[in-house]
C-alpha cells in the first residue's frame, strides 16, 4: 500500500481509506489506543446492497440473473470481458475475522481480511449462474470498462496468526441468494 499512484477511477474513495488508516496508526502511536487498521475484500452475503444501479458485482448479478430468470429473458449482458480478477470473501467470514483480531491482534500494522485466492469475474459469472439456476446465455459487453486488472490483499499475515475464511464462495453465493429470495419485496 502506497507504493504507486492510486487508481484514478478509484481515488477519492482510496484517500478516504488511507486517511482512516492513518488516522488510527497515529492515535495509537500518541494516546495508546489499540484501533487495529484492517483491510478487507470484496465482502458479500446476505443483507447486501442489491440495488442495480450501486451495488456490488455478486448482489448485483444475483439480481440480474434472477429477473432474467423469472422474466425468461434469452440472455444476461455483463460489463466487460471478465477477464478481471477478484477475491470474495462472505460476510460471516469477516465478522469472525473482526473479532478473532480484537482477541490476537494488537499491532499499528494494516492487516488484510481476505481468502487466499482470486477468481476471474467470467468465473464469478458462470458460478452465480448456476446458483441461481438461469439457462440463458451470458453476453460480456466489451465495450464496457473492465476497471483494474486485478485486485487482490494478501492475507498470509492473518493466516500466521491462526485464521482464515471458512466459506466455500459457492456455499456463500448459495447463502446469499437464498437470503435474497427470501426478501424480494425488501430488496
């Protein structure tokens, strides 16, 4: 972390973040507290923002997999060329992560929440198609931005100390649809 430029489509929301971390490592170095800066990545599960215009890629294409499913539409078009590539991480996954930091953890040093391995967003794709059961054909819209190439945090450090996520990310997009099923007329 801050070893480049930020990502321009990225940055306010870059800023804000390191401004937090900073803020942290500085009140910890000059009052003694113990905030702990920990790094998280693409969180999902259930309660999530399904909104179609800002949510996230996974609530996003449950959504837009399911009313393609219900309307019986021939096909689902997704920004890009899926060739990105993402780490996910369930949300129960975090909060066990949170508190297990609150109990070993106690160092300034940024900490990275995450799984230990990325998926490609063509994989993701195809992964909560079959979740949600849709038979139509998926269509990658090239002419959309892809954003970055990759994103992924590095979690071994969080692995030495003794945790990792437990949530299969099918198991968790399972999780997740059924929560959204469930509240449709929330959502």
């Amino acid at each position: 972390m801050l070893s480049g430029y930020l990502e321009p489509t990225n940055e306010a929301y870059a800023i804000a973040k390191i401004a937090g971390i900073k803020m942290c490592q500085s009140y910890n170095r000059q009052y003694g507290t113990d905030f702990i800066s920990a790094l998280l990545t693409n969180t999902y599960g259930p309660g999530d923002n399904f909104d179609p215009v800002n949510s996230h890629v996974i609530p996003a294409l449950i959504k837009k997999f399911h009313e393609a499913k219900i309307n019986r539409e021939p096909s689902v078009v997704v920004w890009g060329t899926g060739d990105p590539r993402r780490q996910f991480i369930y949300v129960d996954d975090i909060a066990d992560a949170c508190i297990f930091l609150m109990n070993h953890y106690d160092d300034s040093d940024i900490i990275n929440v995450a799984v230990d391995y990325d998926i490609t967003i063509r994989e993701l794709v195809y992964i909560v198609k079959e979740v949600v059961d849709y038979g139509g054909e998926v269509v990658f819209d090239r002419s959309k931005n892809d954003g970055i190439p990759r994103k992924m945090l590095d979690p071994s450090k969080l692995k030495t100390l003794g945790w990792q996520a437990r949530t299969p990310l099918v198991e968790g997009i399972k999780r997740t649809y059924e929560w959204y099923l469930g509240n449709l007329k929330k959502v």
